[in-house]
C-alpha cells in the first residue's frame, strides 16, 4: 500500500535522530548562524521560539524565524523582563523601521501579544508550555491560546519540539500534518488524498495512516515536496516514495 512507505521514513526519522541544533530555514539571513543560535536556545529563551511559530504565517519562513532575532537587535535585549516593557507602539516601530512582516502592525501586535502571555501566564518561562511530559493536546491547545496561533502554527510548533527538539510527550496522537503547499501536493499525488480533496481531507488521511502520530510523516512530505515532487518537472526517477506513488501528476 502507498500508506506503508511514507509512514515507515517517518518513524525512521523520529526514532533515529537525536538532538541536533535545528536549522530553522534562515540561511537567506546574513546573521543565520546567531538566528539559529537564539531559537535553539530553550533553556534561556524559549520564548523566541514560541514567538517566532506566531510570526510564521503569510510570508516566506526564512522571514519569519528571523523576526526574534531583529527585535533583539532593535530593542538591544531579548530576556523577557524587558521585553515585557516595550509598548505596542513601540514594538509598530520597529516592525515598520525595519519592513519585518507584510503586516507589520498586526504581527507586532501578536508580538507583543505573546510576551505579556507568557510573562502573565508561564511565569516568564515559555518552556512551561511544554515541561514535564504533557500531552500533546495539552501543547497544541496552550498554542492555540496565543493570539495568532491558528490550528496551522500550534501543530508545526508542538511537531517540531517532539521531532526536533525530542521535547518528550506523553503522547503525540494530537499533532497532526501541518498540510501546507508540499505536504498537499505530495498526498495529492501519491494517491492518498483525491486530487480535488481539501486540507481537512488531508489532515484525517494522516490521522488514518499514523493514528498514534499522524504529523510523523509532515517532515517526509515536505522534503519530498521539496526536493523530488515539485510543482513542475518532479524527479519521480530519484524520488524515495517513487515505488509507492501513484504519481498522479
């Protein structure tokens, strides 16, 4: 069956990697290695992930997982206490000086936002969100809480702690799929979701073929969308779920 193959690499990526410095797609970024260094930094600001998940959201993702670091580098800080401080106005300021999102004044507002959630409702320690082993609906649902964290974000955030990060969860059969332009088009043309199917569609088939992680294939998906099945002229030749594709072009 065309489920076996793409479930099987997904579980061979979860089980076999251990913890590594993410690459969170910034290379595009002259400072890539310090935006990189600061959201892998859990342990002193794991706030900059959590925020960083927020702003990734109608424009390019190596846009947006810099948008921390060019706080950081407008307000001379990123420790929470003081960035608890800085109005809204403020924060409008520096997202328009520096053109850091296509919504500037909105972004800003759920930047600002989620500091003072997680200053008033973590303590200052966005790590709580996901310490001592919680379920994963538990961590979807506390994204979900933000201003501006959709179903979208607080799946691709709480997948990629457990996938990454090796964040550990009591469970991890409430992250599903995060169904972006690859992972659609990847299922689409596998066969596992018709061709004329919608994201909700898209979703529950993850939930079929990996009920107890339905997300454990998101990263197969999009690598394969990215690297092989491309919009056009897709390399089914090299493709590593070529035997098992319908390729339904």
């Amino acid at each position: 069956m065309a489920t076996s193959l793409i479930v099987r690499l997904g579980k061979e990526k979860f089980e076999s990697s251990k913890r590594q410095k993410v690459n969170f797609f910034s290379e595009s970024s002259p400072d890539h290695s310090l935006v990189n260094d600061l959201l892998n930094d859990l342990k002193n600001y794991p706030h900059a992930y959590v925020t960083a998940c927020l702003m990734d959201r109608q424009i390019r993702a190596e846009r947006a997982w810099t948008i921390p670091y060019e706080i950081k580098k407008s307000a001379c800080t990123f420790k929470i206490n003081d960035l608890k401080d800085i109005t809204l106005s403020e924060y409008k300021k520096i997202f328009n000086k520096n053109k850091l999102h296509r919504f500037n004044d909105t972004m800003a507002d759920i930047f600002h936002r989620a500091i003072l959630d997680i200053w008033n409702k973590y303590k200052g320690d966005a790590s709580l969100i996901w310490k001592n082993k919680p379920g994963s609906a538990t961590v979807v649902y506390r994204f979900l809480e933000f201003k501006g964290g959709g179903v979208k974000i607080a799946t691709m955030a709480a997948n990629i702690l457990a996938r990454d990060f090796k964040i550990p969860f009591s469970d991890y059969c409430s992250i599903d799929v995060s169904p972006d332009v690859h992972v659609v088009r990847v299922m689409k043309r596998m066969g596992l979701v018709d061709k004329s199917g919608n994201i909700d569609m898209v979703i529950y088939k993850a939930r079929e073929l990996n009920p107890e992680f339905p997300g454990i294939i998101d990263l197969v998906c999009w690598e394969v969308g990215t690297q092989f099945c491309r919009p056009t002229k897709p390399d089914c030749m090299n493709c590593i779920v070529s035997s098992e594709c319908l390729k339904l072009l």
